[in-house]
C-alpha cells in the first residue's frame, strides 16, 4: 500500500497550494525574476563564460522564431506530443484494464504479481533498445516506452482502488439484488474513479520526461531528438532552444492540472 | 400454521480470527414464520448479527442448516432486505440517489420519473425530506442510518433483516421511526427479524422476542408477545402487559450481563 500512501502524499501537496493566485503582485515578482535573470544571462554571457557554452537569451529568442518560420519547431513538437500522448492513452487504458482484472481476480492478481513486482521495478528506458528492434527508431518505439511507463503507474492504482472497496458494500448490492455488471458499473467504477485520475495526473509529467529521455538517447524526430542533434553539433543555442520550449510544455500541463484540482469531488468531505 | 420464511436448525457458528477459534453461535434453533416480527436481543458479541448474516446468506453456518421458505439460503440472499449495522452508503451518490438504487437495478427497474416520486415520499417518511442533494459526508450518523433503513424499504423486500436500525436515534425521532416501521411492515405483510439492545423497542415492535445467551449464543428464552397488532408504539408501553413481559425478558436479560456463571 505505499504506492497508494505515496499517490494520497503527493494529492495532498497539489491541493494545498492553491490560494494566493488572485494576488497581481506574485505576478508581477515573478516577471520580475524572470527578467532580471535573462538580463544577467545575456550581459554575462562571453564575459563571464564563454557563449559556446552558455549562449545568450537573445540568440536563443532568434534560434525560437526562425524554427518557428521553417517549421522545424512544429514538426519536432509534434512528433513528441504525438508519441506522448498515444503513449500516455493507450498504456493508460491497458494499465486500467489490467487493474480492474487483477482487483477481481485474487487468484490471478496473487500468481501475477510477483512478475508484475518485477517488471515494474525495471528501468523502462533500459528497454528502449529492444523497442528500436522492434519497432523502429520512428515514434512507435517511443509510444511502445511511454506506454510501458504509464501502464505500471495506473495497473497498481486502479487494483488497488478495486482492492479498497469494502466487500461489505459489495455484499449490501448482491444483497439489493445488483448484477456483476452492475456491481462493476454501480460500485467497483464510481469508487476506483479517485485512484484512476490521481495516478493519470502523476503520469503526465512522468511520461512526458520519458518521452524526451526517449528521444534523446535514440530517435529520429522530437524535442529530444532537437536537443541530442544540437549537442552533438555543439550547437548550445539549439539544445537551449529546444529546451524552453519543454520548460514552456511543462509549464502550460502544470497550470491546466492544477485549476482541473479546483473542480474535486464534494462527497470526500 | 403457514410454512416458516426463515429456519434455523441446529446452527453453529465458528470464526477463526488469527489461529483462535471463537464460537459465536451454539445449536440455535429458530422459526420465523410470515409476517411475523421478531426480536433478536441479548448482550453484546453474542452472535445476534451472525443470524443475520447466515439469514442474509452472506456466511454459512458452521453446523445446522439456514432454510429460507424451505430451500437452503443462497448466497446471497436476494429476497431479504437487509440492514446492516454498518454504514454502506454510497459516499459518491448524494442522499437521494443512494435511496434511489434499488430502483435503478435491472431486476426492478422503474423509469426516472417514478423513481423520482418514490424517492421523495421515501425520505418523507424517514425525515430526510430537503437533504436530497447532500453527500453522505454531510449528515449526521442518525441521517445516515434514515437514508439507509429508506434505501431497504423503497424496494419492499418481503422480509427485513434490520441490525439496529434505530441506535444512533435520539428518543423522539426514534419512536416516530419504531411507529412508521410497525405500520409499514404490517400494511406490506414484509416478515422481520430484528436485532436489538433496547428491550423496550424489542416489546413494544416484536411478535416474539429471542433473548440470547452470551457468547457462544443460544437462544436462552422465546417469548410471545400477545399484544393487539397493530399496535400503538408509544402508548402500548403503558399497558400493564408489556411491563409484566419487561419484567420477565429483563430478569432473562440481566443474568447474562455481569460476570461469572458462564458456562
């Protein structure tokens, strides 16, 4: 149950920080760091460090507008939004499907989940060789990786939520004369519903690291693909071009999970 | 007589809880006849909820047989309406829509109009008329216990098991929910075994009362109870009647609290 005690750990931290928005003056802060910290890049750079190195934020402003105008952004942004997202349903469905089974099925669940155990303790991006055998160096290798990742993360949240319903409901609705169908519609669905979106929030990060951790280390196309490419050049003002764009992915993700966080469910009280 | 709903022969009942045996129930015999009412009373842990629960078909009896009209129980029993001590709201659904799923199962589907209008007259009747659109969450333990004694009768069951519907009541609601289920199950002819502490409510609502021993539980005393039916539930107990069967269930009752003399 530590995953569960760990899901419950890290919902409870997103939900507390959420007044002090409305406040105009963090914002204002908050530009304010921002710039001041760009200024410092761009005064320092080739004085204190040389620009091979650090590059400055105007290069990279410019690097940004022109892959913009020659399409490359939109291409390689596409292609890592694509392999994430069919990633992120796809194994997330699967996981969801596997979870319900095993909640089920004790019998299953009991002879499985010791090569469950294992397989989700293995490092998935150790895995990506096989996938490029097996699939390619295209997207779906990164959409066989994503899948992988987030199938474990939502396998173990939704048996265990299936696990925590209480028999003794169960038995008030076999009781009340429920089929299993609607057992499964009425009660196990509606109970798990909590476990299943906290553990699909804590994969959208988590899958989008492993979608750039992909790309980096073998692929043909993405923002991780852009930044190996870069830096395999020694080109710094692309890998940090390629870099803010993610900064800015993250940030927008962030931003749309937490103000869903708003709309939680009145009946937990 | 008619042929009995419920029957117990012989019953046992053995838990294992972590390696230690415990018998809660020893050669229990009872008979529940049709639109009988009977009360199940005795101190606490002495396996007045187990018979509930063989009744229920949620556990088998250890040894004996568990009958229900002359068939052994199926598991589980989907003829009874059961309450149980626990609460087993729906903390998802709002007042309204727990009381309400009974009538959404397809085995006793009814349209969302209807369903609608039975829901109303049913919290009516248990005093949740208003708290419709409430979670759970929001009410109070007695509100809770309301909504689900009226999630078991929406549907009429022809028999009720009920595990102290009535304890987390103050007094007056109380006597109004005693009168409204004497009226109700008489009206609807539904058979009733009832488990409770209070011996006042087990007299003033049963036809017969079972007083149990304490653990492993017997059935130490049945006793009918020949009090005009239907009856009125305040003032029935101001007849000199039910204080003579007080007197006798309670010097029954008394001898199995207190220490020592077990057996």
């Amino acid at each position: 149950m530590s995953a569960s005690a760990r899901l419950d750990a890290i919902t409870a931290v997103t939900q507390e920080r959420r007044p002090a928005r409305a406040v105009p003056l963090v914002a204002v802060g908050r530009v304010l760091i921002v710039l001041a910290l760009l200024l410092f890049w761009q005064v320092a750079s080739d004085r204190l460090a040389a620009q091979l190195w650090v590059s400055d934020p105007a290069d990279i402003a410019v690097r940004l507008w022109r892959w913009t105008i020659d399409g490359t952004l939109g291409l390689h942004l596409l292609a890592t939004i694509e392999a994430w997202g069919a990633g992120y349903v796809t194994g997330g469905l699967c996981g969801i499907a596997v979870g319900f089974l095993l909640g089920i099925a004790r019998f299953a669940d009991r002879v499985l989940s010791l090569f469950i155990a294992a397989l989700y303790g293995l490092p998935k991006l150790a895995l990506l060789p096989l996938f490029v055998i097996g699939f390619g160096i295209g997207l779906q290798s990164k959409i066989a990786l994503v899948a992988t990742v987030i199938f474990f993360i939502t396998l173990y949240s939704t048996r265990d939520g299936v696990r925590d319903v209480d028999p003794d409901l169960i038995a008030s609705l076999r009781i009340m004369g429920a089929s299993r169908s609607e057992i499964l519609s009425k009660l196990l669905l509606p109970a798990t519903l909590p476990w299943i979106l906290t553990a699909m929030r804590i994969s959208v990060s988590i899958t989008l690291v492993t979608t750039v951790g992909g790309e980096v280390l073998s692929s043909n196309r993405g923002l991780g693909f852009l930044i190996a490419s870069s830096s395999a050049r020694f080109d710094t003002t692309g890998v940090f071009a390629a870099a803010t764009v993610l900064v800015a992915i993250s940030a927008v993700v962030n931003a749309l999970l937490t103000g869903r966080e708003a709309g939680a469910s009145r009946w937990r009280g | 007589m008619d042929e009995p709903v419920i029957e117990l022969t012989g019953v046992a009942k053995l838990f294992d809880a972590r390696g230690v045996i415990a018998k809660a129930l020893d050669e229990v015999d009872l008979v529940v006849r049709p639109q009988r009412f009977v009360a199940l009373v005795g101190p606490s842990g002495c396996g007045k909820s187990t018979v509930l629960n063989l009744v229920a078909g949620l556990l088998d009896p250890s040894a004996g047989s568990v009958r229900y009209r002359g068939n052994p129980v199926e598991r589980p029993n989907r003829r009874v309406g059961y309450m149980t001590q626990k609460d087993t709201l729906l903390p998802w659904r709002s007042v309204a829509d727990n009381i309400g799923l009974p009538l959404e199962l397809a085995c006793r589907a009814l349209g969302r109009a209807e369903r609608h209008d039975r829901v109303e007259q049913m919290m009516e009747l248990v005093g949740l008329a208003g708290f419709g659109r409430h979670y759970p969450s929001e009410l109070s333990g007695g509100m809770r216990r309301r909504a689900a004694l009226a999630r078991m009768l929406i549907y009429e069951p022809e028999t009720l098991l009920l595990d102290e519907p009535f304890g987390a009541l103050d007094a007056q609601l109380k006597l109004v929910m005693q009168q409204e289920l004497a009226r109700l199950t008489h009206l609807r002819q539904m058979t009733v075994l009832f488990v409770t502490h209070d011996l006042t409510e087990a007299i003033a609502l049963a036809d017969e009362v079972a007083v149990f021993t304490r653990r492993p539980g017997r059935i130490r005393r049945l006793c009918k109870i020949d009090l005009p039916q239907p009856r009125d539930i305040v003032s029935v107990r101001f007849t000199p009647d039910f204080a003579g069967y007080h007197d006798l269930l309670w010097n029954e009752l008394k001898e199995e609290f207190g220490t020592g003399g077990d057996a």
